[in-house]
C-alpha cells in the first residue's frame, strides 16, 4: 500500500496511505483526506474530514461526489484513535493545505 506524507505546516508531516474510495475499510478512528494526483506527480487535498470509524463513514459520505466533481481519485487514510489528537491534526492540515471544500479552521 502506498503513502503519500502531507506537511502539517511547522516543518514536519504525516503519512497517510493511499486507498481507492470503493476500499473495505476497517472499523476504525482517524483522518482522511479526498485527493487527486496533480500532473507534476504531487498530491492535491480537496477535503480533510476525520471520523470514530472509517467503516461506517466513508462508504457512503456526503461529500464523495462534490470531491469526486472536483477530481478527486483517492481517499489518504492514517488510523488515529485518541479525539484530541484527531482534532489537532485535522486543524493543521486545513490551515496548511487550505483544502477547496473545508471552510472549518480558517
């Protein structure tokens, strides 16, 4: 499975891996990021979300065809179970990235 680190915006980063959207996903709490590959190679986040479990949230989330529209191809995923955590993660990824579909943390 490949990964792709995205900069968190105080000089260090995260890995996530990089799934299909149709994956099985497991049962588990972290982030994920609706992306697509740019033509220079790179990664660009269209909408970072986090939820308490991958398996229920993203097989059906409400914003996959919004994302979709905009181009996006994949869905970066990294398991992170503390809240806290989650939440500062997610607030320095939006602020960093400026995703075109997150309005939150700006």
């Amino acid at each position: 499975m490949a990964g792709y680190e995205w900069p968190l915006g105080d000089g260090t980063a995260i890995e996530f891996h990089i799934y299909e959207k149709n994956e099985s996903w497991d049962s588990v709490a972290g982030l994920y990021i609706f992306s697509y590959k740019t033509p220079d190679g790179s990664w660009c986040a269209l909408y970072v979300g986090q939820t308490d479990d991958f398996s229920s949230r993203l097989p059906s989330h409400e914003r996959w065809d919004e994302a979709h529209g905009f181009g996006a191809t994949h869905v970066h995923a990294i398991a992170v179970t503390g809240q806290w955590e989650r939440d500062v993660i997610e607030k320095c990824l939006v602020e960093h990235l400026q995703p075109q579909m997150n309005s939150h943390h700006r």
